[in-house]
C-alpha cells in the first residue's frame, strides 16, 4: 500500500474518494436497516412517569407493606377495648332435679309458694325447667397496663406506616434506576449498531484492498475478527434491551409475555451539579419508623410495669326467667364494681418486665446502629458522587480527544496517509469512549438519585 501511494499518489486519493462515498452510503444502509433488525412488535413505548403510575399501584413489595400497616392497624383498633364496654348475651335451657338447682330455679321464676318450703320436697324435688335469658356488660374503668400497651400498638402502627412510605420511595428509586438501565441499554445498541455498520464498511473495504493485492491476508483475517467481535456485543446490548425490559416488568408486575419497553425519554447525556448534604436527617420515613418501634417497645415495658397496679372494672347484668322458651315472666339486674389486684403470680409478672426490658434495650441499640451505617452511607455515598463527577468529565474529555482523533485520521485517509486499520482502530475507540461517556453519566445521575433518596 505504501508503495502505491509513492507512485502515484493522485490516482490512489482519487480512488480513495470514490470508495468513502460506496463506505458513507453503506453507512446509511447500515444505520437505516439495523433498528428495523433490532426489536419485534411487541416494543412498548413507556415514559418515566406512567412506569411510577403503574407501578405504585401494582407493585408487590407496596402491597405486602401496606397489608403489614393493615394488621398493625387491626392491632391497634383492639386496644379499644380498654375503653368499650364488652356485652354478651346467652339463652340457657336446664332440666333439672337437683335441690339447690330445682329451688333457685323456682325463685328466680318468682313462682315459690309455701308448700315449696316442704321439707321432703326441698330434699327430693320433681323434675324442674328453667329457661333463662341474661346480658352481661363488662366496662373497664382504670387499666393502666392495658393504656401503656394500647400506645404500643399507636407506636407500631405509626411505624408501619412509616415504613409503607419509604418502601414507596426506595421502589420510586428503583424504577429510575431500571428505566436509566433501559435508556442505556438502547443507547449502547444505537452505539454498537453504528460500530457495526462502520465495521461492516470497512470489511468490504479491505476485502476490496486484498483482492487488489494491497493488503496481506492478516489485515483481511483481522478485520473479519473485529467485525465478529462488536456484532457479538451488539447481541450482548440487545439482550440487555431485553434484561432491562423483563426486569421493569417484574417492578410492574407484569406477566413475563417478553415484552420490551422503550422509554419515551432518551437518556441524558449531561449531569447537573448540585451541593449534597452531608448529615443525616431524622425526618427520614424509615429513621423515624425506627423510632416509633423503639417507643412502642419502651410503652410495653412501661406496661409490664403496669401489671403491679390494681384494676378497677365495672359489670352489670339484666336476666329474665320463666319455665317455657325464651319467657320473660321474672326479670332481674345485677350491677357493680370489682377491684382487682393480682399481688403475686408466680414471678410471671416479673419475668415479663424483664423480657419487655431486654427488647427495649436491644430495640434501642438496634435504633443507634442503624443510623450509624446510615450516616456511613451517606458519607459514601457522598464520596461517589465526587468520584462520578470527576469519571464523567474525564470521560468526556476522553470522548472528545477520540472523536478528534478519528476526524485527523478520516481527512488522513480521504488523502492516501493512513491505513484502513488505523482508521478502524480510531473509529472504535471512539465508540468505546461513547459507551464509557454515557455509562459514567448514568452512574453519576443514579448516584445522585440515590444520595437523595438517602436525605430525602
């Protein structure tokens, strides 16, 4: 080659003028047929927003969390029984020959007459029914163990909920980062698609240089290589299109059916720089979740402490009774208070108190812990978002410096003055640095997300 372009350096540079117009053409063929290739008519189009629509409304993990705030909440609403009243009511039939039974029947009927003072028939009654309708009214009045425990139950409701926001707002997180994942997955198959076309460009190219006898058989087997090499990774980016796409799907909750989305929004190729926080905020869901659930343990420590004190309770009842089926013939209340002190119950109370303060204990330090690794992840997590920083305007550089060298060596070899694998080698490094640019700004834009997810 380098002979042909010292005898005639004019004809060669003709000839290689007419070959970049046949490369610049294929060129168009390639990038016009390669989408067509890429994807079937199952491709969705999707946007950021309608991907959070859908799935906060459908999504698994949301749904197992708010059925968790449901039976904290089932807890809680029991609790109400500290101040309700508890009302039964019973319909009770005997038959019955036994003396003290046969007699209180008969009184509490109203139906004792004197011969039924006869002592042979107190001794040996006749057979007697009694049918008796009651309702019973049980109100608690003070009930300081079952108040402490109620606002337990308040604490770990409090903190379930807590937790069913920030559930909702780590899915939030991961749905950006699975739609970016997306964008740059299409945006690394558009990349190689053209690396590609270019390779392909060149292949005929050097077919046509190795026919003329200008180029060895290694320059030819080596291109064939490179060809191979990037349609490889061309398959390998569009079945990350497909990974992206099946794992958004199962954010969603979808049925796997193969589906492939295709974000609305293309994937930005510039980053914004803001000023972090460096602290951790307490009004964080789960932080304050963790600290209803270490006051809900300290209220029922509090109420073990509680089961040391009297209870007062009232109770009332109404009672009808008569010798036939739900007869109302005698009627009857019953009303009053109890007093109740439990003094000593085998230890039970106390080995409750100890076991209510050993979770508080453990509830605390658990607490404690997990706002240290917080903070440590933030500080992290900070320390990333410095180091994405300064990768992406690297990489940019980088990006720049390749795309100017490939423009020196093109108008190099539109002249005759650069070999066709030096082109081709420019040319794919260019891509190379693309991928590595749009790579560090997504890892720089989901750091960034994720340093606000962890101060939001």
């Amino acid at each position: 080659m380098l002979l042909c372009m010292l005898l005639c350096p004019s004809t060669f540079a003709s000839s290689i003028r007419k070959i970049m117009k046949k490369l610049n053409f294929i060129l168009l063929l390639g990038t016009l047929s390669f989408p067509i290739l890429g994807f079937g008519q199952d491709t969705l189009p999707i946007s950021k927003k309608e991907i959070w629509q859908k799935a906060s409304e459908r999504n698994r993990q949301i749904k197992m969390a708010q059925q968790d705030y449901k039976s904290a909440q089932a807890d809680y609403r029991q609790s109400n029984s500290l101040f309700l009243p508890n009302i039964t009511a019973s319909h009770t039939a005997i038959s019955t020959t036994n003396p003290l039974m046969a007699f209180g029947s008969k009184l509490n009927q109203e139906i004792l007459t004197a011969s039924d003072f006869n002592p042979a028939l107190l001794n040996n009654p006749v057979k007697t029914q009694n049918f008796a309708t009651k309702i019973e009214v049980l109100q608690p009045l003070i009930n300081m163990d079952g108040f402490y425990a109620r606002q337990a139950a308040k604490a770990k409701m409090d903190a379930f909920a807590l937790r069913t926001e920030r559930s909702k707002e780590y899915l939030e997180l991961e749905v950006n980062k699975a739609f970016m994942e997306l964008q740059l997955a299409y945006k690394a198959v558009s990349v190689l698609e053209k690396a590609s076309a270019t390779a392909d460009a060149n292949m005929k190219l050097i077919k046509n240089y190795f026919e003329q006898g200008i180029l060895q058989k290694t320059d030819l087997l080596s291109m064939q290589l490179r060809v191979n090499e990037i349609k490889n990774q061309w398959q390998y980016a569009k079945s990350n299109v497909q990974n992206a796409s099946d794992y958004l799907g199962f954010l969603l909750n979808e049925e796997m059916s193969n589906k492939i989305y295709k974000p609305v929004e293309s994937l930005e190729n510039t980053i914004a720089i803001e000023n972090a926080p460096t602290l951790l905020s307490n009004n964080r869901k789960d932080i304050q979740a963790m600290d209803k659930s270490s006051e809900a343990y300290r209220k029922m420590l509090q109420s073990t402490k509680m089961n040391f004190l009297p209870r007062l309770n009232a109770f009332g009842s109404y009672e009808l009774y008569d010798h036939t089926l739900f007869g109302t013939n005698a009627k009857g209340y019953l009303v009053g208070a109890q007093l109740s002190w439990n003094v000593f119950d085998g230890y039970k109370s106390i080995g409750k108190m100890e076991k209510a303060k050993a979770d508080f204990q453990k509830a605390t330090l658990e607490n404690q812990e997990y706002k240290a690794k917080s903070q440590l992840e933030l500080s992290k997590t900070n320390r990333q978002l410095k180091d994405a920083e300064n990768k992406v305007n690297l990489s940019k550089l980088a990006l720049e410096q390749s795309q100017e060298a490939y423009r020196i060596r093109s108008n190099r070899f539109t002249q005759g003055l650069e070999k066709t694998t030096d082109l081709l080698q420019s040319e794919t490094q260019m891509s190379q640095k693309e991928l590595e640019f749009l790579q560090a700004v997504f890892e720089y834009n989901f750091t960034k997300e994720y340093l606000q997810f962890l101060t939001k």
